[in-house]
C-alpha cells in the first residue's frame, strides 16, 4: 500500500494530533533510502513535521528517537542553546509507526551555505539592542552547541539504556566494519590499506569518550536568520568518539571552518578536545563511502552500490593526486618548477601551491539537491507563490526545502508546498 505521498502524511498528522486540520505539505529533508518525511501546515498556521518509515529498520530508528528524546528532560533541554524535537503524536500502519514532530524554526542549509553565511550571516528578524552582545559566526555557535551536548552526563545515555562505547571499542567496532567492506570486493585496496593503518595506529585512539549526536550533518541542523536553531536525527545518541559529530565538517571546502568550530568547542566543553579529534573526523568522513556501499550490498539497491563505486574511486584519485599519507593529513606541497635557465633575469619562482585538503573532502553524502519554488496554500486552499507573501513581502514560513544529502547518500525530498485535497 502506497502510504507515502505528502497527502497520506498530511493525513497521518491529522490523525496523530488531535486538532490537525492540514491545509498544505512542503518538503522535509532525509535520508530517502529510509523515511518519507513533510512539513504540514494546518489551518491555525502551525507547522508539523512528520517521518513515516520506509522498512522494519528505520521504524526502529524512530522508536529509539522516540526514548532519546525522553530522556532529554525539561531541565536537560534547559543546558543546551539549541532545540530539540518534541514528539506530538505517533500512528502505527502495517507494522511501521510513523512519527509527528512540532515543527521547529529554521531551515537546512547546504555547506556551501553554511559557509556562506558564517562569513556573511542573515540579520536577526528583530535588530538587537545596542547594548546587546554581538551575536557570534556560525561557526562559533557551532563549536559552543557541540560543546555543550558533549558535556552532558553520560548517565543521561546509560539510563536510557542506549549504547555506550569505550574508545578501544569505537576503534575495534570500525575496524569489524573495515573487514566487511572488505568482503565486498569493490573497495579500492590502497583505501582499504590507508584506512586499516589507521585503525592500527593506537595514538589516534586515545580519547575520552563523550555523549554524542552520533548522525550529525547539515541536513540535521537548521538554521534562524543566522542563529543555529535545532539539532534534529536523535536516533544515534550514544556515548562514544566525539570525532563523529566532526565528520561532517570535513566536506567544507574552507578547512578554516572546522577550525574554528574546533576553537569554539574547546572553550565550551568540559573537557578540551583530544589532540587527534580532526584526524578521526576525516577517516570517519571517508569511510562513510564504504559503509554507504556496504549499505547499498546489503539491500541489493544497485545504484547504491554504482554511486559508492564512483565515489571510492574519485575519493582514491584524490588521495593519489594530493599524496596524503593517512586520512587528515596533508601530503607534500608540490615542487615549483626550476627557472629557465637561459634568462637573463629570472623571475621569482611562483608561490607553491596551497597543501592539497585531505581525501576526505571527496567523501561528500550525495543525493539530489532541491531548491524548488515554495506554495503556500490559505485557509481557502489557494496556492501562493513562495517567494512573496500576499502583501507583496518577502515570505518566511519555514517551508523553504535546504540543501539535502542525505544520510550516506540519499536523495533529497522536493517540490514546491501544495494545498492538500
């Protein structure tokens, strides 16, 4: 039974939330390999977002978001600058429960825009009062979230009875996940190698572990005129290596960036970040191509398995091209050409090339990126242009689709915010 167009999900909040009369859908970012997710407007002008599962596993996913985000009590929510998810209702359909969620503000942004606006960040709605603190980058406001959701206690994880690994067992858990890459055959053998000595390489697992997020990237964040908003994907929490809430940030393409969310987090957390947190944050990076591979095997989805293909193989040219020695970091600058030497007055060789980025920046989520027009529908039913409201200003009703990459790789959901029948 078809259960997931926008119109079914529409239906299924209004079951879900007494109250719920939707009047239009808008698209919701996620990892389309597993969930079919909306935003619903109703007729009071509230916004919904709901995830319905694709299969047994992700309806599972969403019951464990369900406990995490339990066990984040009043009082626990209170410590973090930034909001969580609220479950509204949930409604059970062949096995599968799917799940509504209030809607929180903000909106995805690409890395692209994410940098974008750390440089250049939209104005606040309200203009702050001149004696206000000016209001920090993202980047830093980045740093400072993670540094407070790494600083919670880790009984908060353990009495939830969610898993908790020491940092020998994050290191031996990758490296089962290494040999059953392997045993696909697909995987270049020099990344399998680079990866393997680093897994080998004890110094780089010497860390104390830390509540994290555990599925942290952008199409999880969302973000207010500027401000960070809300992180979103609870399923993974877990106490483990804080570099997985890291990984991510590889895919910038100005490395400065996770530098500075790097500084900011030092200063926020508990404890200061373990010497090597970058270096596992890029190896993390890179291997979520084989782990999506593996994934695409697994379900027999072939082109899953084509996309990773090429992936690993633009991720091994890319090592090859910048010689880096091990994931993180940087291979040699090149050598500037010798001048010729018949001229009478060289010029000053050129400046050497900036050090290749480390592999990881090759190691993108992939999917479909969707910037399309936003409707929006009134009370009647009528559909509205999404750029303007109907006085002619600039509209902000949240249902602006981000940059989507998915999950490893999945697909964004698109298409424009519609009157629901």
């Amino acid at each position: 039974m078809v259960r997931t167009t926008p119109e079914l999900l529409a239906a299924v909040a209004a079951a879900a939330v007494p109250g719920v009369a939707p009047v239009a859908t808008g698209p919701s970012p996620d990892d389309a390999a597993d969930f079919r997710s909306c935003v619903v407007q109703d007729s009071e002008g509230r916004r919904w977002r709901v995830r319905s599962p694709l299969n047994t596993e992700a309806s599972m996913r969403l019951e464990t978001e369900h406990l995490v985000l339990q066990a984040f009590t009043p009082s626990v929510r209170s410590r973090l600058p930034f909001h969580l998810p609220t479950v509204a209702g949930s409604v059970a359909q062949d096995g599968l429960r799917t799940f509504v969620y209030s809607h929180l503000p903000g909106h995805t942004l690409s890395l692209r825009e994410f940098q974008r606006q750390n440089e250049h960040p939209e104005p606040p709605v309200h203009a702050p009062s001149p004696s206000a603190t000016p209001r920090a980058p993202l980047a830093v406001q980045l740093g400072r979230s993670l540094g407070c959701l790494h600083s919670l206690p880790r009984a908060l994880v353990m009495d939830a009875d969610l898993p908790a690994y020491s940092a020998e067992q994050c290191r031996k858990r990758m490296l089962h996940d290494l040999d059953q890459a392997a045993t696909t055959g697909l995987i270049p053998g020099d990344l399998l190698r680079r990866w393997e000595e680093a897994l080998e390489d004890t110094t780089l697992w010497q860390f104390s572990t830390r509540v994290v997020h555990g599925d942290l990237h952008e199409d999880n964040i969302t973000v207010d005129h500027g401000s960070l908003a809300s992180f979103t994907g609870w399923s993974d929490l877990h106490v483990g290596d804080p570099a997985v809430d890291f990984s991510w940030l590889v895919g910038m393409s100005d490395p400065a960036f996770a530098d500075t969310v790097l500084e900011a987090y030092s200063v926020a957390a508990v404890q200061p970040p373990d010497r090597h947190l970058l270096r596992r944050a890029h190896l993390k990076a890179e291997f979520a191509l084989a782990e999506w591979l593996v994934r695409g095997v697994d379900r027999g989805i072939t082109s899953m398995v084509d996309n990773a293909q090429r992936m690993l193989a633009t991720l091994a040219a890319d090592v090859r091209a910048s010689a880096s020695p091990s994931p993180g970091v940087a291979g040699p600058p090149p050598v500037p050409p010798a001048p010729p030497a018949s001229a009478a007055s060289p010029a000053p060789p050129a400046s050497p090339a900036s050090t290749a980025s480390a592999a990881a920046s090759g190691a993108d989520r992939t999917g479909d990126s969707a910037d399309d027009s936003v409707d929006r529908a009134d009370s009647d039913g009528r559909t509205l242009d999404g750029g303007s409201a109907p006085d002619g200003h600039p509209s902000d009703d949240g249902l602006s689709p981000g940059h989507h990459s998915g999950e490893g790789g999945s697909s964004a959901a698109s298409g424009s915010v519609t009157p629901t029948s």
